[in-house]
C-alpha cells in the first residue's frame, strides 16, 4: 500500500510478469542463458540496432560503454550535470573525468550543443547525452559536433525506451548521406544505455542494456561484460565450447533469467504504456498552463517522448521546500530530477568549478510531479487542484 493518494510512479506488473518469472524458476537455468538472448533479440529490434548487450542496470552499461570507446585517465566526456549521478560516476570507473555542460533553457532540459562546443579541448575524448524525462536531445547538432572533433557520442537512455527523433544521415548525397530519417533513441551516438531500474518506463527491478550498431564495439562489450572470457556458462552448457581464455580484465555485470523474463514482458507492454503516458502528461499541461509564472518544460515538444518525467519549474528559487510541503500535505508525491551533479560535495573536490547558470537555475527550481501509465484522470485533477492552490496563495 502506498503512504500517498498520487505516487510519484508506479510500475504495470501483472499476471504476465508472475508466469514468465515462474516459468524461468521451473525451468532451473537462473544465470544468462535463451531468454536474456530473445530479450536482446527483441529489445535490438525495437531500437532497430545490430546489437543489444543485456546487463546488470544502467550504471554497468555506461561503464562498460565507456570502456569499450577507449576512454582512460587523461580523457575528458562531456555529460550534463543535471542528471542522476550515475551518468558521471560511471566516466570516473574509466579514470577519465566529466566535464559538466549547461542545458539548453528552463524550457528544455537537454545538454545544450553550444554549451558542449565551449567546454571542448584537447582532452575531450567523448559526449555522454541524457535524453532527459525522455525526451531526446538536439541529436543533429550533437551528432555533427562529435564528427567535426572525432569524438564518441554515448546516450544515456535511461529514461526513453521507445522515443526517438528525426535526424539527418551524415555525408553528402552518397550513401543516403544527407536524408531525414526517424531514428529511436539509442541508435544514434555510438553506444545507447538504458535503464530498467523499478520506476522506468520499462522495469526489471534493476537491469539495463546496451546498444549498437558497431560490431567491434559489441564483441568488446560482450567480453567486458563477463569477467572478459571468451565463452559464457550458457555456451558450455548447449556444448558450444569447453574451455574459455581471458583477454581483458572484465566484469561481471551480467543480467540474470528472471530478469530478462519480465522484461520481455514488460517490452510488449512499452508502446501503448508510453501512449498512457503522452494522454496524461496532455492533460497536466492543458490545465497546469494557465498558472502564470511556472515553467512546463517539454511543452511544445516537437520529437517523440517516452514521458518518463512530469517536471514543472517554480517561479522563484526559494518556493520548492514549501512547495512540496504543501502537495505532500494533500497526499501527493513529488521529487527532484535533479541535484545538479557538480554541487555534490564529492564532485566538487575532484572537477573543475563550471559556470551553469540554467543548470543551477533549474536545480534550485525544478519539481517533478506524478506519472506512471495508469495514473487516473482524477488523480491528475487531483494534482492540478493542489498545484493551483499552492499557486493561488504563494504566486
Ligand atoms: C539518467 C540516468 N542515467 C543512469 C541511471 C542509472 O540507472 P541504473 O539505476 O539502472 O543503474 C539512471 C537511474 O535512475 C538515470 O536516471
């Protein structure tokens, strides 16, 4: 039972997710073996890239993305700091260091491609873009960027399974070079992370999952992935191999049956669970748009979402603690995305100060308010009518 009338999120679990669980559990192969394999097959189909790499959440996955495009001490990726800290974190496992962009506007919380051209230098090795809210990036912009500088594009796509936007192929008129095409999110930079964590669009509990179109990159991450050996358990056991080598030290950031089970199920589910999500996200905005002074980020969105976040920006930058008192004291539940990373106190002893003023504007006023699916349209009147009263009296 949840302590709140309107949770932040809320996951579809059903009878499908408790079969397919059961079945792995009677069938006795628990670690990576069919299912994870027809997982991967059908996520790479839903993202239409070559290659999609099951692992143990979205933090392995970067990790190993990083990794696997040759970042090391020395190297500098370009991310956003306005992100789950994961994203950076995970530049540091390589020993190469973030360095922080701005987004583009309280409007649009995306990485802002002017702000990466001015934070580029000589030890720039890569670009890690978050589609934040799932909502994607300036993909052309960033994509051209990265190409004019020899420079590696990993999208952190934790929050937008099924978005994507229209992009431009690169070249000049050979090779398709020069044609819009519609791309999902994840088959754009070189290597697309998701997350599965238990409050995602698409949920295992924990899980995550690569993608690329590149088959060096994937015979890299596939050897990373588990302890850098060159057979898996599953491949001995179906008599494919015997014996196995080393050649790299590895991890184990491997995805388990159980896993790979729901999410298949939870995959079939994505697209008309994204829909849900559009619909009620509508209906916040008609009605939270007549509230002057507050910001509805994503408003006028031109690409396709995944509408994993509902983010609105308060007026001034002392209004939040009050703010979710208040909604908090009608059963509604809000949050954060996100404590602007090069505040931590970790972040500030071991980066560059940076100057992102929207950044640090949005950290201070940003609030996410409930989504999930079947997030009811009562319980969205529900939120709307404690907003505006907040509103009413302290705007
Ligand atoms: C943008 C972003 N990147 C990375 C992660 C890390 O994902 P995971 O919890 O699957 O490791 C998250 C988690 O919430 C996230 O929101």
């Amino acid at each position: 039972m949840s302590l709140w009338n309107v949770p932040l999120a809320d996951i579809d679990l059903g009878d499908d997710e408790i079969s397919a669980v059961t079945e792995v559990l009677r069938s006795k192969w628990l670690s990576m073996g069919a299912v994870t394999a027809e997982f991967e097959r059908q996520f790479a189909a839903m993202v239409d890239v070559k290659h999609a790499f099951a692992v143990t959440n979205c933090t392995a996955a970067l990790h190993l993305a990083h990794l696997a495009l040759g970042a090391g001490p020395g190297d500098t990726v370009i991310c956003p700091s306005l992100t789950c800290v994961a994203t950076a974190n995970a530049i540091r496992y390589t020993g190469a260091s973030p360095v922080f962009a701005d987004v583009t506007s309280t409007e649009n919380c995306n990485i802002s491609p002017e702000s990466i051209a001015a934070r580029l230098d000589a030890t720039t090795k890569g670009i890690c873009v978050v589609h934040y809210g799932g909502y994607p990036c300036d993909m052309d912009s960033i994509m051209a960027l990265a190409r004019r500088h020899g420079l590696y594009v990993v999208e952190d796509v934790a929050h937008a399974p099924g978005a994507g936007c229209w992009v431009t192929l690169p070249g000049n008129g050979q090779d398709r070079g020069g044609e819009r095409v519609f791309k999902q999110c994840g088959n754009i930079g070189d290597i697309g992370c998701f997350s599965f964590f238990s409050n995602k669009n698409l949920t295992t509990g924990e899980g995550g999952m690569l993608t690329t179109n590149n088959d060096e990159l994937a015979e890299r991450i596939k050897l990373l992935r588990s302890h850098g050996m060159t057979s898996l358990t599953w491949d001995r056991d179906r008599g494919h191999s015997f014996s196995y080598d080393v050649t790299a030290s590895g991890f184990n950031h491997r995805i388990d049956e159980l896993r790979s089970a729901l999410g298949l199920v939870q995959l079939r589910k994505l697209a008309a669970n994204n829909q849900r999500r559009a619909e009620a996200v509508n209906r916040y905005h008609e009605k939270l748009a007549a509230l002057e002074g507050i910001t509805l980020p994503f408003a006028h969105y031109a690409d396709l979402s995944s509408y994993h976040l509902l983010p609105i920006v308060l007026p001034a930058d002392d209004q939040r603690p009050g703010f979710m008192q208040f909604l908090k004291e009608c059963g509604i539940q809000t949050s954060i995305h996100y404590p602007p990373i090069h505040q931590f106190t970790y972040y500030r002893s071991c980066t560059s100060p940076a100057a992102l003023p929207v950044t640090e504007q949005l950290g201070r006023r940003l609030v996410t308010l409930p989504l999930y699916p079947h997030i009811t349209p009562r319980q969205i009147d529900a939120v709307v009518e404690a907003v505006t009263a907040w509103h009413s009296q302290y705007v």
